[in-house]
C-alpha cells in the first residue's frame, strides 16, 4: 500500500493528457530530507528480540500504535500475538483510517503529546514530510537486509510492515470462479445488476487511484455505466468484502483478502486479467516524540521477523526471504507498481481534485466512520 500519471484538472482531454504524462519516476524512495541535507543514515540494529524485550520491560512495557485500517480492533489479533510473545508488556494498537490518523498525529504533535510510539500507514506521503520536519526516529531492525529496497527509507526512518493490493472479491456460491469478474469492464455485465458491493472511492485514496486507473483506460463514460448497475456503496473496504462473504453481494472489487483464503471462508480474492491495479507497501516508523522507545524499537523488529511475517502472512510479504501465500507471484511481476501510489499520493492537488469529481458523480460519502474511533487522544 506511485509512478505514471498527473491528471484530470481541466477539461477531461487535458486532464487525461496530465494524467498519463506525470506519475512515472523511478522505484526507489526518495529522500527528501536527505537532498535538504537533511538527517544521515541509520546502522542496522544487531539486538535480539530477548535483548530488545529486556529493554522494554525496564523502560515500563507500554506501547502504542496507530494502525491504519477501517476495521473496528482490526489488529486485535495481532496485539494478542505480541502479549503472548512478550509476556508483562501492554501493547494498544488503534485501528482507524490513515487520513484521520495522519491528522491526529499531527495536531498531538503541535500539542506536545504525542499518543502514539508508532504508526503504520497507507499515507505514504507523510512519511516523506515527517522525516523532513525531523518527526521521526531512525532505526533499521536487524531484518533490514531482507527488505525489499523500495519498501524502505535509505536512511532508516520508515519502512513496510506488509504489502497489500486492491483487486476483485466474489462469492463462490453466487458465481462460478471462470465467471468471476476480474476487471473493470466485466462489471458491467448485466448479470451483475443489483449484485455488487463497491466501497466510495472518494473516501480511501488508494481506491482512487484504481478508479482513476479506470477512467483513464476505459474512459469518463465508464462510471456513467457502473452507477446504472445500481451499486450499494459502503464506506469501508471491510464492509464491502463482509457483503460478499455473506452473499449480500456477489461480488466488489478495490479490496484486500487473503491470498490464500481459510477453508470456510465463502469468497476469493482474484487480480484483474488484464487491467492495472494498485498495490502500496503499508509503512511504519517510530516517533522522536514516543514515549516508549524501546518497546517501539521491539515491535518494530519483530514485525518484520521471519517467523512474524510468516506467521501473519495476508498478501505479499515486506521480506524478500519469505514466500509469497496462496502461489501468488512476487508483485513486480503483475501490472501493479506501488511507486504509482506513492507520487499519486504526493500530489495532493491532484488527489483532492478527483475526490471532487466522484463526489459529484456518487455523492458524497455517506455512513460513520467505519471503525468507530473519533477524538484526538483515542488510546
């Protein structure tokens, strides 16, 4: 959870002529505070898990992190993973949409009490900006090495935690996997009428660049033609694919699933055949300001641990060492670049510009926030 395209600011032939002319730049991340002569580099931290652990008990053992997701405890599992690792430490992982941790994050700063220790985002942005205006603290983690190098900060302030992609969702009791719709112009089949679950995509930017992906590949009458399949709309990723699951919908796409999904689950994640789709490393880092440093330094290293990564394994891993679930192949080989993500998500003009666009085409996003967390000091 950044490479080809600008867009759609003026007419649509201007804008689709910025669109396909602007995204494209190299699959490295780049480092602006370093181009400002900005902060130096990290070395790889050689501490065990033991050793770290041991630190985070004597500094007090607590923990937070802002997770970005729309599932209310999303990582409630993974906080349970962590105590059973870790006995006698205290671990609050706040699952919330990432535009709405970023924005907390930095009016706590402004404040002086920061609430997180750590954050793993879908803004991948802010992430540049705060390694800038030197919010961040450096550290690579022993598995540094096995990351993938366009997953991760030069210098150590911020690297993935997971590697997610948007494609397609549907239900195995309601349409047979060879008819399954899998890219964009297969849902407009009108066997699919009154059948589909599709998330507002002016309410998640990685699901906008998808539709933006669309309109640039199969025109601006596209979403004229999707809207007369009278779509339910949901505010949450996680909502749309529990419809299909549940045979409420038979099918979405512009969500994650598992790669290789539990026996009784009643839905499949598919790729597109044909069309691009969007994919972005979710992307932790600690705080300067955390409160708890060495327990931030912990979590960090052992969510990138092998054994962790292959133990939560969703979609492609973060690690180059680690196989990928489900007999999927490495991302690089399909037509998906998360570079494209992250300058789309640079370019904030651009972005607001096409929220206002399907805002007027869908209306505006209707519904609570799906997970349910408000205020500025949530843990």
């Amino acid at each position: 959870m950044d490479e080809k395209r600008r867009r759609f600011l003026g007419h649509t032939s201007l804008a689709m002529g910025a669109l396909a002319s602007s995204l494209i730049t190299g699959s490295t991340i780049a480092s602006p505070a370093r181009h400002m002569g900005g902060p130096s580099s990290a070395a790889v931290d050689t501490c065990t898990l033991d050793e770290l652990y041991a630190e985070a008990l004597e500094e007090g053992g607590r923990l937070v992190v802002f997770a970005g997701g729309d599932s209310p405890n999303g990582y409630a599992p993974l906080e349970n993973a962590y105590r059973a690792r870790f006995p006698g430490l205290n671990i609050r992982i706040v699952t919330d949409l990432s535009k709405y941790h970023d924005d907390r994050i930095d009016r706590q700063r402004a404040l002086g009490y920061l609430e997180c220790d750590v954050a793993h985002l879908q803004t991948l942005h802010d992430f540049d900006r705060w390694k800038s205006e030197g919010a961040l603290l450096p550290f690579k983690p022993s598995a540094w090495d096995a990351i993938e190098s366009s997953y991760k900060d030069p210098d150590g302030y911020f690297v993935a935690v997971d590697v997610f992609a948007f494609a397609n969702l549907f239900n195995i009791d309601s349409i047979a996997e060879h008819n399954a719709p899998r890219d964009a112009l297969d849902y407009l089949d009108p066997s699919l009428c009154d059948r589909l679950t599709l998330v507002y995509p002016h309410d998640d930017d990685a699901l906008l660049l998808q539709y933006a992906y669309i309109e640039e590949d199969h025109g601006w009458s596209y979403m004229n033609r999707l809207l007369r399949q009278n779509v339910t709309w949901r505010r949450g990723t996680e909502l749309a694919a529990a419809d299909v699951d549940a045979g409420r919908a038979a099918a979405t796409f512009g969500v994650t699933g598992p790669l290789q999904p539990p026996e009784d689950a009643r839905s499949r994640f598919l790729l597109p055949r044909n069309d691009r789709f969007v994919s972005w490393p979710q992307t932790g880092a600690i705080f300067a300001q955390a409160r708890h440093k060495a327990a931030a330094r912990l979590y960090m290293s052992w969510l990138l641990d092998k054994q962790t990564v292959v133990d939560n394994a969703f979609q492609w891993p973060p690690r180059t060492d680690v196989p990928v679930p489900g007999g999927y192949d490495p991302l690089d080989t399909y037509r998906t670049s998360h570079d494209d993500f992250r300058n789309f998500m640079r370019d904030r003009r651009l972005v607001e510009s096409l929220k206002r666009r399907f805002e007027r085409l869908i209306g505006p996003v209707r519904g609570p926030n799906p997970t349910g967390v408000y205020g500025l000091y949530v843990a």
